[in-house]
C-alpha cells in the first residue's frame, strides 16, 4: 500500500478495474492469434509437404516434366499481371442475401 492509497476515490478504483479488465482482455486476444498463427503455421507446412510429394510423384510417372510445372506455374503467376510468386487471388462468391424478419403489421380492431 503506498502513501496515497487513502486519497484514492471510487471513481479512480473503478477506472482501475477497468483497466485491469481491458489488460486482461488484451492478453486472451493475443494469446488466441498466437495460437492460430501456430495453427495455421502448421497447415501451411502441410499443404506444402502434400504439394511436395503430389509434384513428386507426377514427375516420376511422367505425367509432367520439370519444365512443363515451372513453365505452368509462372503462367499462373502471371495470371494477375504481377511476377510475384503467388496466385491471383481467387474471385469470391457473393455472400448469400441476409434473411429478413418479416413482422405482422399490427391492425387494430374496427
């Protein structure tokens, strides 16, 4: 306890609280995004494994060429009219209508 805790008002406790409150928060938001950067860091690492052994597999078999992928793949990238390793984003669907509420009108009574 310092030597001004006397002074403290309830307003200034409760200001307090509530910065506790927001700190606490803070850390669970940040905590949760670590774990999904893991988590996605992890699928990531999959998907490229699978793409790995998929290349593999049909360079072995003669389904394509080296070549044939690398010449593939630029054109891809090329698709969006930038070189810069990544595909051009895929068009989105339209997101669905939102439902609407339709509320009986009241009528009153004759």
């Amino acid at each position: 306890m310092s030597d001004f805790d006397w002074y403290a008002t309830p307003g200034d406790q409760r200001v307090e609280k509530r910065l506790r409150k927001a700190h606490l928060t803070s850390i669970r938001a940040r905590l949760k995004l670590q774990e999904r950067v893991v988590r996605l860091e992890d699928e990531l690492e999959w998907t490229g494994l699978v793409a790995s052994t998929l290349i593999g597999i049909c360079v072995e078999k003669g389904l394509v060429t080296s070549e044939e992928l690398e010449a593939r793949m630029k054109a891809l990238d090329l698709s969006d009219g930038v070189e810069d390793g990544k595909a051009a984003a895929a068009p989105r669907a339209p997101a669905p209508p939102a439902k609407t509420v339709r509320r009986k009108r009241f009528k009153p009574r004759a």
